[in-house]
C-alpha cells in the first residue's frame, strides 16, 4: 500500500497523525518506506552527500579516526561503527587509508547500522575486500561491550521530529489531518500536556507568536546510548550534519522556524503533496544532543562543535588536496577544485554543515 494511503489511513482511525509519526512512516517504519526501498544515492538518486562529491571527505575521516584510536590507547579490539553507510563509499575511502596503519586496521570490528537492503549489498560490494568481519545491525543493543569510535554522516537529520508551534501565548504540537471539505491532507494541531507547556514556555520566554520548534526524540535517544557507551568503554563520536548549535536561551526571533523539508531529484517538494515519494530531513540541533551527551556523563569540554569547513582544513584536507593535485591531468585538477569547493566553501557545504565531535577517554 502507498506511503500516502496507509497515512490517510491513520488519520481516519486516530483523527489526525502527528509531525514524527508521519516521517517516521515515510521514512523507515514500513518496506515501502523511503529509507527501506530507494536504491541509490547521489547523482542518480534525490540527494548527494559528502562521500559521494568527493574521496577526500573520508579520507579525513580516516585521518580523525586513526587519531581517536591513538588517544584511547590503542586497543586491540574496538568497534568502529558507521551508522547509516549510504552505499558505503565513506567507510570504503576510510579504510583505505587505515590500511597504512596495520596496527589499527587489523583491531577494528567494524558495525554498520543499516535498514535498507539494497544500501547493504553496495556496501557489501564496496566493503568485504577491506574488513572480512564486517556486521550489519538494525539496533544499536546488538553492539559488542567494547571501546567504540562511531560516525555518523548526514544521519540525524533524516531522524523524526516533532513540530510544536507557538499560537499568541501558547505552544501546540503540530498534526496532519485531511480536509472533510477537500479531502486534502493538511497542517493543524492540538493542545499539549501542562507540564510540557509549561516546560516551552519556561524555557523558551523570547519565542514570538507562529514561532516553531522541532525535537528529535530518537535523536536524543541514540545519543543517550552511545553516550553511555562511551563512558562505559571509552571511545569517541564523529557527527557531521547540516544544523545549528544554539543554546535554547540564546535564541533570536529568527531562529523559531521549520527547517523540515521535502527533497526529491536534487529539488524541493512539498511534504504533503510527496508523502512516501521523496526524502524528508530536518536540520539537526547540535546543542540538544551536546546537552543529551553532558546528561550521560560526558564532559562539556569533550564535545567540540565546529563548522565541516574548519574541521576538514584542520585535518588537512588542502593538504591532501594539493598532494592529489601534482599527479592529475588539468582536467582532473578542476575536478578536484571544485570537490574542495563543495565540500569547504561556506557558500556550499562549509558553514552550513556541523560537526560534533564527543571524546571519553
């Protein structure tokens, strides 16, 4: 049954279907759900990331995880575990590079946190000749109890979000419903439980009227394990994502708007109109999975955010680029020129995509 009707569906038995529930519908819930069933990304699909647009995105990777390795002691059994590997080219170009440090390359156990398997037989394809041991897993409770170095890149905006709206002086949980006139799917809302309105009024005192606020719950919840998990066995976290970090009462007037969008063919869509037909992300809110993390026993000087262009220069990257450069041809040099471009520049990828960084060690 399509993504569309089996929503209707639930909006005629429950009334209405709120914001999270819907993505998560649209999203993984179901084998016709998007992130189940699309085959491919990049050029070809709805949407590129970093490893597609160029190899020197994994290869600094590579680089910080090698790093992270060294500052826990070198062990010689660890997990380093990717969640959401795409086609599995950023694991493919990392461990590439891994394999010039022996050491660390033969103590990984490498995990994939995966739901889609088409995406698991690429990453098969792109990944046995490199890590023969390779698992894949659906829950992150399937862990082994070991140190562990995760990445996450361009995952957590993909994870559902609630949407609450600010109406005059009160906040409301944003819904779908279908139009008894119409019968078109459309926006409305309902009233909140007391003690979570009071928890957004209290902690939001500068949000205006139609101001808008969105919360990942599974979000916080996947950093809370691996914050635990960290803490437990030592080890560090990479997130790269587009976002913000802005602590709640810092906020400006500006800053209470919907970020949750449609993406389908490298183009916008509208959410409603695209159900099950496009990909939907929101931006991520970096100081609430830094204040999940800090809940869990990690310190505040052991989450570092900064943007992906300050991160990927930091680590080397024009470095890395200029190497690669004196062996090209001119054409290949532009190539390259312009994956440094989208990757660092802040007109592209660079200001606007974050990256956490989370260390126990």
């Amino acid at each position: 049954m399509p993504i569309d009707s089996q929503i209707r569906n639930i909006i005629r038995r429950d009334g209405h279907i709120k914001i999270d529930d819907m993505m998560r519908n649209v999203l993984s819930l179901n084998e016709e759900s998007y992130y189940r069933s699309t085959k491919t990304i990049g050029e070809g699909g709805d949407f590129i990331t970093a490893p597609e647009i160029s190899q020197l995105f994994g290869e600094i990777i590579a680089l910080w995880v090698i790093e992270q390795w060294n500052k826990i002691g070198k062990p010689e059994d660890f997990v380093l575990l990717e969640l959401g590997a795409g086609q599995g080219k950023l694991m493919q170009d990392l461990l590439r590079v891994a394999k010039l440090e022996p050491q660390f390359f033969h103590a990984v156990n490498l995990r994939i946190l995966e739901i889609n398997s088409n995406f698991i037989k690429k990453q098969e394809d792109n990944l046995r000749r490199y890590n023969e041991g390779i698992k894949w897993i659906t829950d992150l409770d399937q862990l082994p109890k070991k140190p562990i170095i995760f990445i996450a890149n361009e995952f957590f905006d993909a994870l559902p979000v609630k949407q609450y709206m600010k109406v005059k002086d009160k906040w409301f949980e944003s819904i779908l419903v279908i139009d008894p006139v119409d019968g078109r799917i459309k926006y409305n809302k309902i009233e909140l439980h007391q003690i979570l309105q009071k928890q957004l009024l209290d902690d939001h005192k500068d949000a205006k009227d139609g101001a808008v606020i969105e919360e990942s719950i599974e979000s916080l919840e996947i950093i809370r394990f691996l914050s635990k998990s960290l803490c437990k066995h030592e080890g560090s976290g990479l997130i790269i994502d587009y976002g913000y970090d802005i602590k709640t009462t810092h906020r400006s007037r500006n800053q209470y708007n919907t970020t949750l969008q449609a993406i389908k063919n490298h183009q916008y869509h509208s959410i409603i109109d695209s159900l099950g037909e496009a990909d939907l992300t929101a931006h991520v809110d970096f100081y609430a999975l830094k204040k999940t993390a800090y809940e869990q026993g990690i310190l505040e000087e052991n989450c570092k955010t900064s943007s992906q262009r300050d991160f990927l220069i930091n680590y080397g990257i024009d470095i890395r680029h200029e190497l690669l450069k004196k062996s090209a041809t001119d054409e290949e040099k532009e190539i390259l020129d312009n994956q440094l471009f989208r990757l660092t520049s802040p007109k592209q990828m660079g200001e606007l995509f974050k990256v956490l960084e989370i260390f126990h060690f």
